[in-house]
C-alpha cells in the first residue's frame, strides 16, 4: 500500500506531502494517523527548522474524504466517528502549535476539511492556478471541522458569507486578495517562492520564532492588557531557553557593528 503522507528533508526544510493524488489527496483516516506520526517524528529534529506541507498531483486536498472519513466511519456508530474526528483534529492542532515554523504551499484543489491544516500552517502561499472553495454547501452540511471558523477569522464577514454560503470556488489570486493566503504566484514559481521564504525563517533564532509564532494567534483573543502581560511572560520564557541569543544579537549590532537588525538577522551561528 503506498503511504498516504510522504516527506524529505532538505537543507532545513522538511517537505511534507499529502499522497493520495489519485484521490485529490482527501484526508481518510489512514492519512490523518499517519500525518500525526510524521509531524512528531518531525517536530524536534535538529535538521529541520521549517516545515512545508504540499499535496502530490494536482490537489491540495479536497478536504475530508466523503466515502471513508463520513460514510465508512458513520456506519460503525458515534465512537468511530469521535475517533476520526479526533485524529483529524489533532494533527491540525499539532501543527497550529507546531514548534517549527510552517507554510502551506498550495499546488491544487482545496476543499473544505482542507482549510483546517491551511489555517494551521503559520504561512500559505498558493499557485494561482490553485482552486479553493468551501463546498460542503454543495452537498448538503455546513463547512465544520472548524473551516467556518477559519474563514470567520480571515476573511471579511461578507467575503466569509458569500463563500460559504454559495460554494463558489476562488482562484489563488482572489484568495490572495482575501488574505486567506499571504501570496499567490504562478505554479511554475511556487516552490522556488517558497524555498525562498522558508531560507528567510530559516536564518533567525529558532527559540524567537515559536514565541513568536504563538504570540501572534495568542494575542488575537486577549485584551491588550493581558497581551502587554502575556508578551513579557512569554519572552522571559524564551530566555529561559535560549538566553545567549539574543545578548548576541545586541553583541553584534552594538559592539562588533556586523549587521543591522533592521535590515536582516544576526549571525546565530556565532551564538
Ligand atoms: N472524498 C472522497 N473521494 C474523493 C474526494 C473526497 N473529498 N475528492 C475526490 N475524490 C475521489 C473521487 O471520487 C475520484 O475517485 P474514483 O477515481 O474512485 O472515481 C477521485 O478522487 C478523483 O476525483 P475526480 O472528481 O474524478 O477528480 P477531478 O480532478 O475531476 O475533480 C475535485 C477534483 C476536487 C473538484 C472533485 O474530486 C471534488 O469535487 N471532490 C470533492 C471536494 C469536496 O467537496 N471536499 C469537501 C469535503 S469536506
């Protein structure tokens, strides 16, 4: 049987990748169990320092699988269904709070449970071929499994309504408009694109891109106060774990003038 997630790891950057092209790559049990294991065998290797997840073909992924994930699991009663639901969930919530840094990049088709995993990837940038749509409106339930909420919190109430309600799909470059992606480019250029932005992450302090990472869909629910608060708990915690770096960081800009905070990132290497 051919797995349905495959991943190599290169210079940095670990490629994951939805595998089932010849199903547009929906997400069936099999493959949310096994995108669970990957992304743990993943999680804190040292040779990796971005993750990129992608789909094989010519799909992202059209979301949840209809015949296995809803149809096969249904007929064996709720708990089949709360477990599916539970091992789909949690590897989106794993890699919501991934400890590397991660971006979509979006080949193809995605489809409704597909928003899940995009919304949990740090970064999104699609080709603009790509096609998403919300079409659980299409045949017949609301967009769950959390892909309401996404599109809630991306996109405007209009734009949000307007896609769920109709089903419509949206190119790359509308979604790139919509913010539901940060860029959109040809598909000839998305990889070359996407090297380049994960080359970028791939430079800074690895310790000051998971506060970092956190901070931002942290503060989203909190009043300023809490998040003027959360903000100096949650770097005095960094320090705990990697304090040097950023006293070289001030080291190399303030005494040895070797490079501009403003224009890059310090030479972690000599940490
Ligand atoms: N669930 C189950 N099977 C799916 C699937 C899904 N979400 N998406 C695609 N497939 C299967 C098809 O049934 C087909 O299987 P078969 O070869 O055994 O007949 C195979 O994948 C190829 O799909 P096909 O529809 O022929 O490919 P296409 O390139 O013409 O169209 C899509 C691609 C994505 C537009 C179309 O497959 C589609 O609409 N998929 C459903 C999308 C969806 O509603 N997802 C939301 C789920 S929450």
């Amino acid at each position: 049987m051919t797995d349905p997630v495959i991943h190599d790891i290169d210079n940095g950057i670990a490629w994951v990748r939805f595998n089932r092209p010849e199903k547009r790559n929906c997400m069936n049990p099999a493959l949310n169990r096994q995108m669970m294991d990957v992304l743990r065998e993943l999680e804190f290797r040292e040779d990796v320092g971005v993750l990129v997840l992608s789909g094989e073909g010519t799909a992202w992924s059209a979301g949840m699988d209809l015949k296995e994930y809803f149809r096969e699991t249904e007929v064996q009663g709720l708990g089949a269904v709360r477990k599916a639901q539970s091992e789909s969930y949690g590897w989106w919530r794993k890699l919501r709070w991934y400890q590397k840094p991660t971006i979509a990049m979006v080949n193809g088709w995605c489809f409704g449970g597909g928003y899940g995993p995009l919304f949990a990837c740090d970064l999104a940038f699609a080709a603009d071929e790509a096609q998403f749509g919300l079409s659980e409106i299409n045949w017949g339930i609301l967009p769950g499994g959390g892909a309401t909420k996404v599109v809630a919190d991306l996109l405007s109430m209009r734009d949000a309504m307007y896609h769920a309600l109709t089903g419509e799909m949206i190119d790359g470059r509308k979604a790139a408009e919509w913010k539901l992606v940060n860029e959109s480019v040809p598909l000839a250029q998305l990889r070359d694109r996407v090297t380049e932005v994960a080359r970028v992450l791939l430079q800074k302090n690895p310790v000051a891109l998971k506060a970092t990472k956190d901070a931002v869909r942290r503060v989203q629910e909190m009043t300023y106060d809490n998040a003027e608060d959360y903000l100096v708990r949650a770097q005095e915690a960094a320090n705990f774990y990697d304090d040097g770096g950023r006293k070289e960081g001030i080291r190399q800009f303030i005494d040895e003038k070797t490079y501009k905070p403003g224009l890059g990132a310090y030479d972690k290497t000599r940490a």
